[in-house]
C-alpha cells in the first residue's frame, strides 16, 4: 500500500490504515503493550516525576526496536527530563490538533532539537525515533512519533509537527464526529 500525501488522506483513508495497522501489527510484538505500559507508567506525574520513570520510557524504546543502551540512556533522559521539566510542562496540556499549537512549533522543535543534541553526546545511537517516542511518551498529545523515513519526506521536526497539526485539525473537521 502507497504511502499518499498528507493533503490527500481523508478520514477513510485513515480509518483503513489503522485497520491494516491493527490487522498486520497490532498485538503481533508485544509493541501496543510496551506503549501502554508506559503510558500508565508516566499519567499523572509531573514531569520531575516523570523522569524517575526514564528506565520505563528506555523498556519502551527497546521494545520499539530503538536498541539504546540501558546503562546509557536512563541517566540521560531522566537529567534531560528535568532540565527541560518546565519547558515539556508549558505544552503538557496541548494537542496536536489545539487551536494553540502553532504558537509553540517554536518551542516544541527547541525540545526535540536539545533533546537529540543531549542523547546523540550521551548514547552512542540515538536516533530520531528514539528521540520522537521518548518524547511522545513523555507529552503523548503533542510529540508525534516519526523516524528516519518519515524525516526525509517531512523535513525538521518543527515542520513535521506543523504538518500533522493541519492533518489532525482537518481530519477532525472531516471526520463523521463533532466535538
């Protein structure tokens, strides 16, 4: 199945590629159950709080096939996570689809860009996945998980996130459910 552009998917196309993914994946790896876990693991933390929780949010990565080090990348997130507590708070109450997030793209690109610089001088292969999950882990409704294949099409994450901003808010508009 082709991968169409972002301006072309509608609400059924949508619907249809979370059936293939549910048919093909889901439940298949033990992944949804590894996304899950640590979800629960981090609702309702502060983000201090989160980040005595990074050896959850590195199980995570792993079982997403990020393959960092466990003896590298907890120490690493869980300093990150909290030097960085206040600026992932201001966007914590944020969606993807908030009429507001477009005035943060600014701020959400500073975390992905620290948070990449910071991991890439601590973990020998951190990547842009395990850069996207473990923010997505941390602000679920913001951060949108990509990787290498997705940035080449989409650009910097800045960008990406703009780009599934409009995605979100139209497929909401489009979509058979008003809010």
């Amino acid at each position: 199945m082709s991968t169409p552009a972002l301006d072309q998917v509608t609400w059924r196309g949508f619907v249809d590629a979370l059936s293939v993914y549910k048919q093909r994946f889901s439940g298949n790896s033990g992944q949804d159950l590894a996304y899950v876990r640590c979800l629960t693991a981090l609702e309702g933390l502060s983000m201090s709080e989160r980040a005595a929780h990074a050896a959850d949010i590195v199980a995570f990565l792993n079982s997403w096939a990020a393959r960092v080090r466990r003896d590298e990348a907890p120490g690493m997130l869980g300093g990150w996570i909290r030097e960085q507590a206040e600026p992932l708070q201001r966007v914590a109450g944020l969606t993807i689809a908030d009429d507001l997030l477009p005035s943060h793209i600014g701020g959400i690109a500073a975390l992905y860009a620290s948070l990449m610089t910071t991991g890439r001088a601590a973990v020998r292969n951190w990547s842009d996945a395990a850069n996207s999950k473990a923010l997505h882990q941390l602000v679920p409704g913001v951060f949108v998980m990509w990787d290498k294949k997705i940035k080449q099409s989409a650009g910097e994450y800045g960008e990406f996130t703009r780009q599934m901003h409009r995605l979100a808010r139209r497929l909401i508009r489009d979509g058979p459910y008003r809010a």
